[in-house]
C-alpha cells in the first residue's frame, strides 16, 4: 500500500514558469498517473484531449472547468469525469485551485480500438497475415 498527501504534494510543486500552474506527478504506474495541479488565480490549463479516461478531483479552492460543452464553476469537493479524448482545461477564479488528476490508464499506454478493429477486420479477410 503506498499512501500519498496529494495537498502537500500540490503546496510543494514547481511550475515551470510563473505563468504556468505548478503540477507534480505523485504516482505513476500503467493503470493510472496521479498528477495535482496548483493552479493560481490568472492561471489555466488551455482546453486539450487526453487519449485515457482523466477524472479531476478539486481538492481546494475555486474555479472552472471546461469542455465541449462550455465552462462550468467548481469547488472543493467536486469531481469531474472526462471521456478519453474529451476536451478538457481548467483555470483558477480568486484563489488557488488545487486539484488531483486521475489519467487511467497512463498516457501512452492505451491501445487505440480503431487499429484493433482494422487489424480484426484484416485477418478476417486473409489480408493482415
């Protein structure tokens, strides 16, 4: 069992540049990465896509999420589930906003359906052995 304070962990991360928000990864295996965001008022994570499942779990503080459907406010407490390949980006509102990442599984480490699908479809028809 490992346990991890995911609040200290957001409180100690650096961020790249002062305009950026300070993440750190906390856990890392190929179900899942644990990443939290410490995200400052002015700050965002731009709308992107994720090829794995992302579930976000505000842990403090205020703000907003985003996706195909618009933005909508959040706060401690909240968790937001993202489809793979939804679109999704945050931002800070007045305070910081500190939130904990679930990618399952890891970046990198789902096999794309539609490949295994035309590869099926090949063997099926003699044609992808």
């Amino acid at each position: 069992m490992k346990t991890f304070n995911a609040r200290r962990a957001a409180a100690d991360a650096v961020a790249a540049s002062a305009t950026r928000p300070a993440t750190a990864i906390i856990h890392d295996v190929p179900d899942a990465r644990l990443v939290v965001f410490r995200i400052a008022p002015g700050q965002a994570v731009p709308p992107h896509r994720n090829s794995s499942t992302v579930l976000l779990t505000v842990l403090s503080g205020r703000g907003f999420v985003s996706g195909g459907d618009g933005e909508v406010p959040v706060d401690a407490g909240d968790v937001i589930a993202y489809e793979p390949n939804e679109l999704h980006g945050m931002r800070a509102d007045d305070d910081d906003l500190v939130l904990l990442a679930t990618i399952t599984p890891r970046p990198g480490m789902r096999t794309d359906t539609q490949q295994l699908k035309r590869a099926a479809a090949l063997a099926d028809t003699g044609r992808g052995a």
